[in-house]
C-alpha cells in the first residue's frame, strides 16, 4: 500500500506543479477590470496594411482586414497576459483621459506633417466606463510624437500578427 502511495504522489508530482505554474499565470494575467483595446490602421497612399484589431483582456483577439493584408476576411486570435500587458503599457503614455477623445492631427496641434500617411485609431473600453479614443495622424513629424510614431508602429509586433499584415510577394514581380 505505501508502495503505492508513493508511486502515486510520483506520479501526480507534475499535475501540481502544472497547476502551481497556471496560478503563477494567471496572476500575471490582466486585471479583472482591464480594458478592451481596439487598435485601427487606416489606409495610405500606397501598400499599407488597414485593419483593425481588438485585444479582449482574457487574451482573445479579432482582426478584421479592410485593404492590403494577407488575410482575406476575420481572422481569430491570441495573446498572452504578457504580450496584452505589454501592449497595454506601450499605448499608456498616449491614452487619454477616460472617456474623452484626443486627435493628433494637421492644423489641430500638429506643426510638421507629411500628406499621404495613415491615421490610426485606438480606443480603450471598459463596462461601466466611457470609452477613450486616441486618433492620430502618423503623417504628424512633430518631435513631441515621435514616441507615439514609434509605438503605433510596434504594435503588430507585439501582437506578433505581422504575418497576417504582410502581403506576399507576386510571382515575378
């Protein structure tokens, strides 16, 4: 009997370390209250991906392509709490203030613009809370949204859905 007791806890030894490492997980995971990202690529004079995706906190995500990806209709996904975090962090310093809207844009509080660039839209979302929306031109060259350039561009590798973005190449062209 205590032969086999002791194959037993043996053999249960990594069903509670699996468990123990899920906690772990899960509590890095996003908070209860976290908010629902939605991140929108317009179009732009040339080859441009426009899509948008929408990052749930539990980790699921949609893309719904609109011109320029390699996808042809709705596409389903994942995230892990680490990449949702990150992504969470990486727009924080730009979100603002809940429930209200800002735009960056060409004779709005943009000096230095570029024509033909595409605008991206992000909204965060929360039940029980207004929605905060960022539009921001990416055409805008102004040095105080270079930050904001850079992340807007991050974004699909931090999602790691550039693969869905990237139109192949056509034969012999």
């Amino acid at each position: 009997m205590r032969k086999s007791l002791g194959v037993l806890a043996v053999a249960s030894a990594p069903l509670w370390l699996a468990a123990c490492a899920h906690r772990a997980d899960m509590a890095e995971g996003p908070p209860p209250t976290a908010d629902t990202i939605r991140f929108a690529a317009g179009a732009c004079f040339g080859a441009c991906p426009s899509y948008s995706v929408t990052i749930e906190p539990d980790g699921s995500g949609v893309l719904i392509p609109q011109k320029n990806t390699a996808v042809p209709g709705e596409t389903r996904f994942t995230v892990t709490p680490a990449q949702y975090r990150r992504l969470r962090t990486a727009l924080a310093p730009w979100r603002p203030a809940t429930g209200t809207k800002k735009r960056i844009a060409p004779g709005e509080n943009c000096e230095r613009a570029a024509t033909d660039m595409p605008g991206y839209q992000i909204e965060w979302s929360r039940r029980g809370q207004g929605r905060t929306n960022l539009d921001f031109y990416s055409g805008c060259f102004d040095a105080r949204y270079a930050g904001l350039r850079r992340t807007v561009s991050q974004v699909p590798a931090i999602l790691e859905i550039q693969r869905m973005l990237s139109v192949p190449a056509k034969p012999g062209g």
